[in-house]
C-alpha cells in the first residue's frame, strides 16, 4: 500500500493572495522517512507551500493529504496533534530565559493535568527530558545562557530543539540556515542529518547546494510552479532547473 509510505501528500494545491497566484496546482507527495528539500529562487513560492504542509493556512484550491487522510483547512494545532512540527521564528525564543528554560517550556505544553500535583518530580523529569534535546541540538553546554546571548545559528539551532520537544513525526523547516555564517551552515545540515535519521524532513532552502548531498528528493518551485522533481541526481541535470539556477 503506497499511502503508508507517504506521509504527506498535496494534490493540485494553489494559493492566491487576492488575485496575485503564489502558488499553482501542485501535486507531489513526501515519502515517510525521507528527506525531501523544497527548492527555488527568491519569491518562487516555497514559503507558501511550507505553510500550506504545516497548517498555517489553508490552499485556496486542492487538498492536503496526512497519511492518506484529507486534512484540508484544519487548523494548526491539529496538524501539531498528528506529529508535525516546523521550526519557530526567532520571536518564539524567549530572549530573557535560558536555553534550556526555553526547552522546558517546548515541553511544558505536554504536561498533562495529573503533573501539576507533583511539580517537583515533573520538573526533574522536564529538566532530564530538556538536557536530552540541548545535547541532541547541540547546545547542553549552552543550557545556562539566556537566549539572547546565542549566537545566530545556537538560537536557529534551539528552535529546533522546541519544535523536538513535542516528538514531531514530521519535521518541517523553512530556510534554517538563513544568514548563518558557513561554519554555522555545516553544523545546522549536520543536524538536520542527524535528525532525519529518527523523523521525516521537509526542508525548505534557496540555496541548491547545500541540499544536493543530503536530500533524497528535491522538488524545484519557480513562479509558483512545480518545475521539476526527483532525485539530487536529476534535478540537477534538468534543463529548466539548470537555466533558473544560471550562475548560482
Ligand atoms: P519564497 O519563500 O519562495 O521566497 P513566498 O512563498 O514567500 O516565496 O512568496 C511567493 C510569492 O507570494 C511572492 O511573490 C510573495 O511576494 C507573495 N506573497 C507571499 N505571502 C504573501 C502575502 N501574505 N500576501 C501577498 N503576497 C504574498
Ligand atoms: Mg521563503
């Protein structure tokens, strides 16, 4: 049955922003386990689509598929019940905590209401739980800085670290390495690697480069069309591909 294996699916979806098309009938599907990078120029419409994947909002026409059940329109938090999580804006580290406080508050939004009649054994365990994630991500050295003393890329690195702590099945992330340094770049896909090896990865990039080697599907929007898809191998070899990304 393909529909297990395919843990996200879009048919025909399109997105106006009044009469301007942002995105165009696009149909593709997200092989459970898999990275697949979502690729294209400035404005091709890859934050778009990402929302639509998430939950932020719903397309204007076609549907969404979750595991093979039409989840068109539903809201956000409903997406976040069934397993998926993206990464958060900046805004949603809390700059005067610590890192790991910010962690323990990713994990504070599954406590159920049986654990506030134990606060202290729950707060060991959300500490024990919050130290995981800051080694997983990287940053248990970190845990005691407050957040806005992170470089870029340790704060990029510990919104991932939130997005984790829900136990995401499906990991969505929109340019993760914007304006890192190439130092802070090689440690984020090195993460994301790492990740992907536990959860499904929809990454979102303008930069071809960087996925080429760690995706196992690309799919290349441009104008808010699907202009190519397939393996790194294929894509990049694609013609359309090749003409759009001239110079780069
Ligand atoms: P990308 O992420 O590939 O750079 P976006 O999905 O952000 O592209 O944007 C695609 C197109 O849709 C752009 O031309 C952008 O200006 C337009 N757009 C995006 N969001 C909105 C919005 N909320 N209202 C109007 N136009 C938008
Ligand atoms: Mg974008």
């Amino acid at each position: 049955d393909q529909s297990r294996q395919v843990i996200l699916r879009t048919k025909g979806v399109g997105k106006m922003f009044g009469k301007f098309v942002a995105l165009n009938n696009i149909s593709a599907e997200f092989p459970k386990g898999a990275i697949t990078s979502i690729i294209g120029p400035n404005g091709a419409g890859k934050s778009t689509y990402f929302n639509l994947l998430s939950g932020a909002f719903a397309p204007t026409n076609g549907t969404v598929e979750f595991e093979g059940r039409d989840v068109t329109g539903l809201p956000q938090h409903r997406f976040a019940h069934m397993g998926v999580a993206k990464s958060f804006q900046i805004t949603n580290v809390f700059p005067q905590l610590t890192t790991r406080e910010n962690i323990r508050i990713g994990l504070q939004a599954l406590v159920s209401r049986y654990d506030m009649w134990r606060p202290r054994a729950r707060l060991r365990e959300l500490t024990e739980q919050a130290d995981e994630l800051l080694a997983r991500v990287g940053l248990w050295e970190s845990r005691g800085r407050t957040a806005k003393t992170l470089a870029h890329g340790e704060q990029r690195a510990l919104e991932i670290g939130m997005a984790l702590a829900s136990r995401p099945r499906l990991l969505l992330l929109d340019e993760p390495t914007a304006g890192m340094s190439p130092e802070e770049t090689r440690t984020m896909m090195d993460l994301i690697v790492k990740l992907a090896s536990e959860r499904t990865v929809i990454l979102v990039e303008h930069k071809m480069k960087l996925v080429l080697g760690i995706s196992d599907r690309i799919l290349v929007l441009h104008h808010g069309e699907l202009l190519a898809e397939g393996t790194p191998s294929e894509v990049r070899k694609n013609e359309a591909v090749k003409r759009v990304y001239l110079g780069q």
